[in-house]
C-alpha cells in the first residue's frame, strides 16, 4: 500500500511541474491558444527560410 502511496504522489508531482512548464512556457516558442493549447513553432532553419 504504500508503494501505491508512493507512485501515486510521483505522478501527481510530475503532472504539477508539467502543467506548471506549460503555464510558464516561453511564448517565443509556443503559440497559446484561446482554448489553453499549445502548439510549438519549429524555429526557422538553413532549408526553410522562405
């Protein structure tokens, strides 16, 4: 039971932090919408400047 305590309290931490990431996201690379998504813009590279 409380290895089941254990991991239940991990996965609990791990879903804050990453909500919390998401939340704090650096907007220069993500384009939040106004449904709370996010999506990732890939940076511009050698072979597509256009």
């Amino acid at each position: 039971m409380k290895a089941f305590v254990t991991g239940t309290a991990l996965v609990a931490l791990g879903a804050v932090l990453t909500y919390t990431a998401l939340l704090s996201f650096d907007q220069s690379t993500a384009e939040r919408y106004q449904d709370g998504s996010v999506v990732l813009l890939d940076h511009a590279t050698s072979w597509d400047t256009d």
